[in-house]
C-alpha cells in the first residue's frame, strides 16, 4: 500500500473509531436481537415446515435410490466424472485442495482492497467456484434417476429371508436325513412357529430346496425363472428333471422356445445344485416320490445301510415280472408295448399300463428302444429291471438321504409308528405334544408335561416303558401293556418310548400350561363331546374299541351295563373309571346320548349318511396312508370331496367320473387300484357309490 492510501485509511478508521458505540452493551445487544430472530426463524421452519426426514435406513428394500442433501449434490455429481480409480481425484484430492486454498487464503491474497472491482482475479476465481458449485447442483438435480423399481430378485431366498433368516441367518446346517418340509410345516423346535398355517405345502417344499441348496435356488432364478415358478416344480420328479436339463430346447414342452445351451452354460457342479434345489435330498420326500407308489410307507430289507445303497443306486431286476402272453391278447401286447416305447405316441395303452403294469411301476414307465423288443419282454415276463437305477437319476447328497431314510423305516420306522400310537393312546390325556393339561381321572388336577427336557433327563427308558406297560392307577393312567391287560405289545411300546425321547433334543414345552378349572358340562351331548370324543369320535364310529353307533353294540349292551361300563372304566384298555369324576345324573345323561347315536337319522329315501356310513369305512380303510405324505386326505367331508392331485375327487351326483369312486373301482387311468392291498368288500363300495349318486352331501 502507497504511504498516502494508508494515511487516509488511518485518518478514516481514527474518525469512525471517534464517532462510534461502545461494543457493550451496544453492539452485544445487536448481535444478541439478530440470533434470536434467527432463532424464531428457525423453529417456526421446523414447527411448521419440518425437516424432510425419511424413513428408517433398511438394507433390504431394493428400490430405495440414495442421494445426499441438497448442499452436497454438487459433489454428488463431480464424481461422476471421475468413474472408477479415479474417483479418488474427486473424492479427495479436488476438495482437500479448495479446502487448503480456503485456509492460505490469508497469507496468498495480503492486498488491502476490498471491492471486488478492485479485485478481478480473486473475484473472478470465487464466481467461476461458485457457478461451478451451481451448476453441477443444477446438473445432479435434473440428471436425478427415478426411484429404482423393487425387481423380483430369487422368490424362494425372498421367502428365506423373510421367514427364517432372522433366527437362522444367511444359511442352515442340517443332519442328513432329516424331514425339513416336516420341521417346518409343524415346528418342531423350540420358539419355532408352525408355518404350515401360512406357507402352502408347495413354499414349503421351496424353502426346504433352499435351505439344502441355496446355490441351486440362484440358479433356478437366473436360468428357468423367467417361464417357471419355483413352487411349481420342486419336490419333482428327480428322473424327469434330469431329462429337462439333458434334453433341454427338445424336451417336447420346451419345443419352440429359445432356451441356453444348458450343458454348456452349466457345469456339473452348477447341475448338481440345480437338481438339489429342485428335488432337494430330504430322504422322506424323495421316498415318497419315488418310492412309495411300489413299496407303501416302509420297505422289508435285511442287511446294512450299504447294501441297501447298492441296491437302490443299481436299480435292476429284483422283482418277477408275469409272462403276459397268456393273459393279453395280440393287440393288446403291441398297444401296451408301443405305449412304453412312446407314451405321446400311442396314449391308448394308458389305460392296459394303469390296469396291469402300474402296480409294481407306479407311474414310472419303464424304458424299452423298440416296439419289438418292449413286447419280447412284456410277452416272456420274468425278471426285467423295474426298479429304476436311481445311482443314474439322483445325485449324490440325494442317494445318501434316500438311503438313511429308507434304512430307518425298513418294516416301518419306530419314530413314526410311536407318533401314531402315542396320537392315538396318549394325546388324550397328555396332549399331542406331551404338553399335559386337565387330568380328567382327577378334578382339579393338572397333567405335567411329559415332553419336557427335566422329565425326559430323569427317566431312562427302562422307567418310561414301566409307566407305559404298568400304568398309574393312582393317578388315573390304565397299564397299556399285553401282560398288564392292556392294548400294547413290547415293540409298540418300544416305539412310544422312541418317540418321546425324541423330543429330548429339542423340548416342546417346559412348564405346564394354565387352564382354568371349570366344571364338566351336565349335558349329556356336552359332556360326551368333551370326555368322550376325543377317543369315540363325535359319531361314535371309532376305531379304538367298538364303533358306539354300531346297531349289533347298541343291541348287545343294555343301559344298566353301559353305565357301569362308564363308571368303573375298562381295566383291558386306555378307559378310565369316571365315577370318581361324573355323578350318576351325568354318567345317565352320557348313557341316553351314546343310545342316540344308534338312532337311525331321518329318512333321506335310502340316502347313505356321510358321517355315519361313509367316513367310517374312509378312516378305516384310507386314513393310515393318506392324509400323512399329502395328496388326497380322508380326514374330513371338505378333504374328501376337493382334496388330491387331481382333484376334486368327488363329483356330486356323478360317480362314473369321480376319481374316488374310479380309483375304488380300478378304472382310473392315473395310478392303481385303491386300496394297494386289495379292493373293497363290494358292499362297501356300493355304499360310496351310492352316497356320491345321491348327491356327496355332508350328512
């Protein structure tokens, strides 16, 4: 500065000094009334403006779209030009730069003019940073891409994730064999819920592909999402899976579609959990694919569990075939040959297939190269491979699981046989899940749980087939052993006692649950739908004990012997003596209903009665199978009538084209003869036959 300009700068700022106010309480007092209206300013915006907050960060919405605040756009947009390394550069380096350049700004600008005409090149460089800060704000304003759409992503890892992996994380380890579709529709461990009430059998059976092969879940996304769900097609058929990744673009539904090369685009690992996924290796639910249309629910095998996977994995010829030349005219041979060459071909030899072959091949239609060589074999009978080689089909992990599983149900597996006679002997008392309730041998008293892990760790299973085989008396509980009086032999007792400590690993409950001690109803219809039918059934007609409705009980027993029936229990079986619980008025109430039961209903012209002449002869017959592996279920008139594969089974008024009269009947074109160990006394038959003409109705 010239000496001159800095006189004059000296003599102004002396004069304005002279003239001035004091900086307290003056000048405070300005500064003070300036925040504070900047203040009000401020919370009036928030009040009555707000702050433009959204909602809580959630990593799992795929179509939230990220942006900083509005004051940081600028730099928002500058690092679109410098993609990939060089993003540094406009992360880091530019920013730290103008940072430092702020901070030397003292010591690099040391000239004592402040008008910005004085000033050109200071002035000019802040405009051109400002314009620039706009201009790139503006930029990232109108560049802004619209809210990203949720895509559909994996369905079955969607499913994962919102129904498991908040306990179980990214992923499950689990022991071969295990039942996973079982697992989760019923929950069996603890704090996990039963998902059956809100995933359909078929999420289920995709959760459980995903749990065994999350790989194959991705894989079935990117290669065969954009046609096919995958509910659709897991817990397929392993065999005609394999064919549709082999045959690809000619497998016949696929004809006309342009499909990938999947023998080139998917190595045999990528196969492999393709196939997992789809047909994942749950031993039960590939023995009841695969296997149960031949061999039931159990298989007779003696021998270890590796000659068993010799035998399954080479497949062969381990069953006589009759020579059919003698009971199949010429026609008929070459139909049902040609039928087994090319089933599209010639659709005609379903219906001989179905009638003569389907019984030891199930739906699985054994392969041949040639009419002639199809019928040679057909002609001569005698042993022929009809058991697929599975080792072929399935791979490895599933060979494994179909193994265990089937090894631990050879002559029926003791886990689901005590299932089923613990549900049947001891779920009345102790509850389906041993979780106790009511003591109905003592008022006011309370059934511990049996299931827990304190109970089942103090008793050994010498203790536990005791108490089965001997009973409590003092607490109520019959012996239900053969020596004792009871229903049981030794092996059935052996297998309650596999089923309850099963649960030891994971308890399904550990105290007793709180029920609320109130008096039994005086009715005798109530009292009989609270004591009575958890074991009789509401109808009566039960399969534990004489059926109560049946006319030849009704007339064999008189009111006097009913009575003390009721009053002193049956020491031979499960019953208790209710005298101690009922009084007389009640156990006569009890004995007027239970004759009501044999009372014919209302003339409906002959109309044969659902609940009274058709369900019984369903449970009976039916029940033990179906209603356990899916598929039709005969557990109640709305399962009866729509339930099953191919469904409706009923047709009301239309038994000719019932599938459950057909299948009764044997002449259904899907599968065999029903029940697999022979059909129906005629009679009994004729009863369905006749309650379906007339009409299916719930009566």
């Amino acid at each position: 500065m010239k000496p001159e300009e800095k006189r004059k700068t000296i003599e102004s700022y002396e004069k304005a000094k002279a003239k001035g106010v004091p900086f307290f309480p003056d000048a405070l007092f300005k500064d003070a009334v300036i925040s504070l209206v900047i203040f009000l300013i401020l919370a009036a915006l928030a009040y009555f403006v707000g702050a433009p907050l959204e909602e809580r960060a959630n990593p799992a919405d795929t179509s939230y779209t990220p942006r900083p605040e509005w004051y940081f756009l600028f730099l928002f947009q500058l690092l679109k030009y410098f993609p990939g390394q060089l993003e540094v550069i406009g992360v880091v380096i530019i920013p730290t730069i103008a940072v430092l350049v702020l901070l030397l700004l003292p010591i690099l600008d040391r000239s004592g003019r402040r008008f910005w005409r004085s000033r050109p090149i200071v002035a000019g460089l802040a405009a051109a940073g400002m314009l620039g800060i706009g201009a790139l704000t503006v930029l990232s304003i109108l560049e802004a891409p619209p809210p990203a759409q949720a895509s559909g992503g994996d369905p079955v890892a969607q499913l994962y994730t919102a129904n498991c992996s908040g306990c179980h994380g990214s992923s499950i380890s689990v022991a071969a064999g295990t039942n996973l579709h079982e697992i989760i529709a019923e929950g069996r461990h603890e704090g996990m819920p039963a998902w059956s009430a809100d995933l359909t059998t078929d999420q289920i059976d995709a959760l459980a592909g995903f749990v065994l092969s999350p790989t194959g879940s991705s894989l079935f996304f990117e290669n065969c999402g954009a046609c096919h769900e995958a509910p659709e097609l897991v817990a397929g058929d392993p065999a005609e899976l394999r064919r549709v990744l082999n045959e690809g673009a000619d497998y016949p539904p696929h004809a006309g579609l342009e499909l990938p090369a999947w023998e080139e685009s998917l190595d045999t690992r990528d196969r492999i959990s393709l196939l997992n996924f789809l047909a994942a290796p749950d031993g039960q639910r590939l023995f009841v694919t695969n296997c149960s249309s031949c061999h039931g629910q159990s298989v007779a095998f003696a021998g270890d569990e590796e000659a068993l996977k010799e035998i399954i994995a080479q497949g062969g010829m381990h069953l006589e075939m009759p020579a059919w030349q003698t009971r199949l005219s010429s026609s008929e041979l070459y139909t049902l040959a040609a039928y087994v060459v090319d089933p599209q071909a010639a659709p005609v030899g379903a219906s001989l297939f179905n009638q003569h072959c389907a019984v030891c091949h199930g739906d699985r239609i054994p392969f041949a190269e040639s009419v002639q060589e199809a019928q040679k074999i057909i002609v001569a009978g005698g042993g022929h491979e009809t058991m697929p080689v599975w080792g072929s089909i399935l791979t490895e992990e599933q060979l494994d699981a179909l193994t265990a599983y089937t090894f631990s149900v050879v002559g029926g597996a003791p886990l689901q046989i005590g299932g089923e006679l613990f549900s049947k002997n001891c779920a009345p008392c102790h509850g389906e899940f041993g979780e106790g309730g009511p003591n109905p041998a003592r008022a006011g008293d309370v059934i511990a749980p049996i299931s827990s892990a304190e109970y089942l760790k103090t008793r050994d299973d010498a203790t536990l087939r005791a108490i089965i085989a001997q009973g409590q008396p003092n607490f109520g509980m019959s012996p239900f052993g053969n020596a004792f009086g009871g229903p049981l032999d030794e092996q059935e007792i052996d297998s309650i006692v596999t089923f309850l400590r099963a649960w030891e690993a994971n308890p399904p409950v550990e105290l007793p649950p709180e029920f609320a001690s109130t008096p039994i109803s005086v009715g005798g219809a109530e009292i009989y739908a609270e004591v009575c039918a958890q074991c009789h059934d509401p109808d009566g007609a039960t399969p534990v004990g004489p059926s109560l409705s049946d006319p030849a009980f009704q007339a064999s027993m008189t009111d006097e012997q009913i009575f003390d029936t009721i009053n002193l229990g049956h020491e031979a079986t499960a019953m208790i003596s209710w005298g101690e619980i009922l009084s007389s008025d009640q156990i006569s109430q009890l004995v007027d209903h239970i004759r009501s039961l044999g009372e014919a209903p209302p003339s409906t012209g002959g109309t044969p009665s659902f609940s009274r002449d058709v369900q019984p002869i369903l449970r009976a017959s039916c029940a033990s199978c179906h209603g356990s592996f899916g598929g039709w279920d005969a557990a109640t008139y709305e399962a009866v009538v729509n339930s099953g594969n191919n469904g409706p089974a009923v047709i009301p008024g239309d038994a000719a084209r019932s599938f459950l009269a057909q299948k009764l009947l044997g002449t259904q074109t899907i599968g065999a003869v029903m029940p697999p160990a022979g059909a129906l006394p005629r009679d009994r038959i004729q009863v369905i036959l006749d309650w379906i003409a007339a009409g299916a109705q719930d009566n």
